[in-house]
C-alpha cells in the first residue's frame, strides 16, 4: 500500500492539475490510517475545486472521526448530493445520518431512508455495513428463538457468582474497566472490562474472573464469535449512550443484568424500550438502532455476551473475518 502511496505521490507531483489523481491520493492516505495526510490532501482540493463532491464526502468523513460532528454534516451532505462517482456510499451515509441525530436533527431518518433504497442498509433501523444477506432479522429476540438457551440458563443460574467476581475486580482494580473508546457516549462515564474479543481471550483477564469464564468455555457460540465481544459493562449515573447500530447483522447481543438500580435505566432498540433486571437475560440484534439512558442514583453493571446468529452457517462461522 505505500507503494501505491508513493506512486500516486509521484503522479501527483507529475500531473498538479489532475484532481482525481489527488483524490484517489487522499483515500490512499486513509487506507493507511493516516487521517492527517488525507485531510491536508482534501483541504488541498477543495481549496481549487470547492465543489468536488467526492473530495467533500472524505474530507466530511474525516471531520466526524476528529468528532468535529456540526462541522462535518454540510460536507458529507454536498457531497452525497452531488451524486458524483465515489460518493455513493453506504459509510457516508452512515456518518450523515448519525451527526445529524447527535445535533438533534431527524432529517437522519431521511437519509437512512435513502441509504436503504441505495441499497447500502437493510431497513432504516437496521444500518449495520458488514452482513451476510438474508439473516433473520428482527430487534429482540427470546432464547428460544435464538436456539441458544442452554447458554441462557447458565448465565441466568449462575448470575450472582458472575456478578460476584465484576465486583472484586471493579473494587481491587477498577483500572481493568477501561472508558468506552467508540465514541458513543453524549455524557457520562461508562466502562467496560473485555473477556473476549473477536472470538479471542482478551490478554490474561480471565485470571480475574475465573468462574466466569470458566461458565463461558462451553458455549463456542460466544467464545467463538469473531464478530464480537464478551465483556463486563459499567455505567454511572447521569450517562446517555447515542443512538447507534453496531457493525454486523452476524451477531445477537445478550445481556445479563448483575446490579441494577430500581428505576432510571433503560434501553431502546428500534421503538422498543426495555429495562434490565437482575439474574435475567436480554438479547437483541445490535445492528439495529438502539440506545442507552442510565438516569439512576447509582451504578449499573451488566455483562454482555455476544453470539454468532444462529443462522449462520458452520462454515460461515469459520471463514468470516473477525471485527
């Protein structure tokens, strides 16, 4: 890749007028992660050529990632209104619909509308960019319908020695419960402490939560899903997690409340709100909208296991790429 980059350099060097060649310049830059480069390249462009959609879409992709939200919505707007090659494009809309949600603008849902008959998004809730088409798809499920209620009778019957072991190590290392780092919070604090990542024990936090993990070995449903996460989440009081999907249709995302406050905590998934409680599990697909208030007196703790849908094949689960 950065040969292409210093070829597409050099290009650019040969041929200073030639817009496309720094456009395609520009995404070279992203691809290496290298968000600096890629904006000094678009501002480079816009500053000729004010109306270049494509360049606007990038450089308006790359003001929400700097979470620079307001500044961003009018360049991803423009450039997916100009309709020019490169612009059409599922992340775009993506980030357009979410900056405008977070500036209280519901013109989002126009956008998502759009997006879906794009093509890009399976419904206006359903906004995930990495799916295996033709998954059952719906925001809440039961156990049975999961197929999986082995593995929610042994979170439900063993709740009060999972919630045991996050609490000696929330007390002894709070440091293990790292801040959100997805930027999904508007306010609040909100911490998580990692078992499994992308269908693999997360470091040595196990040594932690011995009996915990020891439950989960069993179940390759959750261990196994490389498209998700198994993990402690703490959230303190005065915290609103924004509307979001995730990544994948592949997933469903069960929750198992351990401490929660008598009222103030709730979810939303689609226009579905429901509440925690203790010792109980709840699944949903979270490549739907959904959101999070936590407006209690005092912490709630929960653990989240993610499980590959249960649709998917076996073979699926074995050569779909982790994320």
């Amino acid at each position: 890749m950065r040969g292409s980059l210093a070829t597409l350099e050099r290009l650019v060097q040969l041929f200073p007028d030639d817009i496309s060649l720094k456009n395609d310049l520009g995404v070279a830059h992203l691809l290496l992660g290298d968000n600096k480069g890629a904006k000094k390249v678009y501002e480079e462009v816009l500053a000729v050529s004010p109306g270049n959609g494509f360049a606007k879409v990038h450089y308006g992709f790359i003001l929400k990632s700097e979470n620079k939200i307001a500044e961003s919505i009018p360049y991803l707007r423009e450039g997916l209104e100009s309709g020019e090659p490169g612009t059409d494009d599922g992340r775009f809309y993506f980030h357009l619909g979410d900056a405008l949600q977070r500036v209280g603008d519901n013109s989002a849902y126009d956008w998502y509308e759009l997006g879906h008959k794009r093509g890009h998004f399976a419904s206006v809730w359903q906004r995930s960019l990495y799916n295996v088409n033709g998954l059952k798809a719906q925001p809440w499920w039961t156990p049975k319908e999961t197929g999986y209620t082995d593995l929610v009778k042994t979170l439900e019957r063993n709740w009060k020695t999972i919630r045991d072991e996050a609490l000696a190590v929330m007390d002894h290392n709070t440091g293990l419960f790292i801040p959100e780092e997805e930027n999904l919070r508007e306010k609040g604090e909100w911490g998580q402490y990692t078992l499994w990542q992308q269908g693999r024990k997360a470091g040595n936090a196990c040594e932690g939560v011995p009996k915990t993990c020891s439950l989960l070995e069993r179940y390759p449903e959750a261990t196994g899903c490389k498209r998700g996460q198994i993990k402690f989440s703490v959230m303190q009081p005065g915290t609103h997690e924004w509307p979001h999907t995730g990544p994948t249709n592949c997933r469903l995302r069960m929750h198992l409340g351990l401490v929660i406050p008598k009222q103030g905590c709730k979810i939303r998934c689609t226009n579905q709100t429901r509440e925690w409680e203790e010792g109980k599990v709840l699944i949903f697909d979270d490549s739907f909208e959904h959101e999070v208030w936590q407006d209690a007196d005092s912490y709630r703790l929960i653990f989240i296991v993610d499980v590959w849908h249960p649709e998917l094949t076996q073979y699926q689960r074995q050569t779909l790429s982790p994320i």
